[in-house]
C-alpha cells in the first residue's frame, strides 16, 4: 500500500499541500509568536491617504484585511493549525474511545450488543450541531473579556463535548465492522485454536482494522470540520464567544470561526467588504474537498492492496490444486502452477537411476 501511495500523484499533491500549510502556521507561532500584521491605512508613494480597513487585495496584502486592519492571509495561516488540530483531535478521540468500547463488546454475545445498539440508536438521529451548541452556549459565550476563563479550560470543555457526541456512531460502526471480522474463517481457526482475545486482537483482527480506522479519521475529520462551521454560524465560536457593543467577537484565528464572524458581511454589495467572508468561505471549502479526495485515495489504496492479495491467494491455490493432482511425486511445479520442462527431465533421470 505503501508503494501505492508513493507512486500517486494526486495523493503526493494533496499531502503536501495540507503538510506545507501546517508547517507555515507551526512556524509562525514559533518564530513570530502567532502574531498578525496590523494595516491601519493605505498610502501612496506621496504619502497620501488611499485607503482605510478594510483594505482590498494588493500585492502588500495579498488577501486584504479586516476592519480591524488585521491580514487576512496572516489570519489565515495562523488559524490552520487551530483547525486542522482541532479535527484530528477530535477524530482520534473517538477513534480510541471507540476502539475501547467497542472491541470488548464485539467479543461478547449477540443479546448484549443489541441491547447496546438499541440504546444508542437514539442518540443517531439527533442533530450534533443543536446538541453542541445547547451544551456549550452558556459556557463559552461572555460579555466580560476580563472575565474570560483560561484557554485550555475552553478548549479541553469543548473537544470533550465534540469527542462524546460524536462516540455513539463511532462505536456502533465499529463494533459491526470487528463482528464481521469475528466470523471470517481465519478468526475461527484462531479461536479453535486456543488463541487468547489479546492474541487474536493483535495478531488476526489489528491488521484488518488499520485500513478501516484510516477512513474512519478521515470521515470524523470532515464532519468535526462541518460542526464547528455550523456552531460558528450560530455564534459559537471555538474558544469562547466574547459580546462587545458592536456585535461578537473570536477569541482565536481560527478558519471557522473567522467564517461564522464575517459571515455577515456576505451581504455586502462590494468587494471591500464581501472578501472577508469569502477568504474563509473559499479556505474551509478547499480544506473540505481536500480532504475528501485524500480519503478517496486512501481508500483506492487499501482497494488495490486487497485485490492484491486476493491474486496471491488464487495463486497460491492453483499452484497446491496442481501439485496435489500430479502422477509422479517428483515432478516439480513452477509458481504459476505449470509444470517445468527441463524440472521434469531432470526428476524422470532420477526415477530411473532409482
């Protein structure tokens, strides 16, 4: 699979896409303390005034600004590794959990696992973006800025709300998938054989999972990125929501949080204000089609691994289906299941020295 991946360029392509941004907004919070240029007026080579925030793209701000005067493409790089973070880490959340539930009650009985799934079935057709954001609007939503709570108190409340709501889903998919796995015939043998649950957990069912857990964390990836765009368009913003006297206000630079602020200015009939709510609008739909055509290569990957295999196998086959119907035992057999001339000489002088 490895091979596969190494040899697809779309997939190079797309790696090194998200790698570069993430690597750019890891450099700025190293090197220049995730701080974002400020451009309070434009002027000319004169000195005279062209411009006030916010200002439209030029070859000084490639994106323009804010009203606040603030770079939006500094903005935008800064923020990447807020979002990218916070899905992955939500996605490995319930990833883990998932796995933690899910493996010791794929090994028990049927009766326990329908009474599981008839509990969580419920939880399925509720919408997570409304459970969200009643769970989180009275915490994270205040009209003091002096009165904000730490950050990691805001961010550890929220991604346990995002890893819990999402759990149900992520465990009960997984829990079909190992079952399914429990019953092929190589699971059986193993069973019959005396293996241990840790033995065929590690050994027989690990390897079949890794390509299902890859496409899982994409798939919770996407959809944790969906939530928070729809919670910042109800005002939640990641990190708190601050009130101020002209509206609300992010307490980060964060890609959907950024989407759900300027959103109101998608109503503007010009360019200086409507390119605020299109820079984050144009980013999270590059992100989310990114990221969805890495899932799809992953998953042509593990696709052409299987078949793969599924040859080797047939190979296999055909090679002891022909060796077992052999006349004379001394007869040798090449891998593709054909006999060897000069082999076959060679084992009939040896039967007549015999």
């Amino acid at each position: 699979m490895r091979r596969t991946l190494l040899r697809d360029p779309v997939f190079i392509i797309v790696f090194t896409i998200l790698m570069g941004l993430l690597l750019l907004s890891i450099g700025n919070t190293i090197f220049r303390d995730g701080q974002v240029d400020q451009f309070l007026n434009r002027y000319s080579d004169e000195g005279r005034l062209i411009g006030i925030p916010p200002l439209e793209p030029s070859k000084d701000q490639w994106l323009g600004t804010d009203r606040a005067g603030n770079d939006l493409f500094q903005m935008m790089i800064e923020g990447f590794k807020w979002t990218v973070g916070i899905c992955a880490t939500v996605a490995l959340g319930r990833m883990v959990l998932g796995l933690v539930v899910g493996i010791p009650l794929a090994f028990r009985g049927a009766r326990l696992n329908r009474i599981f799934k008839m509990l969580l079935d419920g939880f399925l057709i509720l919408p997570i973006s409304l459970l969200a954001m009643m769970m989180l609007f009275s915490s994270l939503l205040f009209a003091d800025s002096t009165m904000v709570p730490p950050l990691v108190d805001r961010v550890t409340l929220q991604l346990t709300v995002f890893v819990l709501l999402g759990l149900p889903a992520v465990t009960l998919y997984l829990i079909t998938e190992i079952r399914q796995l429990l019953q092929q015939e190589f699971m059986i043998v193993a069973e019959t054989l005396g293996g241990s649950v840790w033995h065929r957990v590690r050994r027989h069912l690990w390897p079949h999972l890794v390509p299902t857990m890859v496409i899982v964390f994409m798939q919770q990836f996407v959809q944790t990125l969906m939530l928070l765009i729809h919670l910042s368009l109800f005002g939640v913003f990641f990190g708190g929501t601050i009130y101020l006297f002209e509206g609300v206000m992010p307490t980060l630079f964060e890609w959907s949080s950024m989407f759900g602020y300027y959103f109101k200015q998608f109503t503007a009939t010009t360019w200086m204000t409507s390119h605020m709510f299109l820079v984050p609008a144009i980013g999270l739909s590059m992100l989310v089609f990114l990221s969805n055509l890495l899932t799809s290569r992953l998953e042509r990957a593990f696709r052409l691994r299987r078949q793969e295999a599924v040859v080797t196998e047939e190979t296999m086959s055909q090679a002891e289906a022909a060796a077992a119907s052999l006349a004379n035992p001394f007869t040798c057999v090449h891998a593709d299941g054909k006999f060897g001339l000069e082999g076959k000489r060679h084992n009939d002088d040896i039967v007549k020295n015999v």
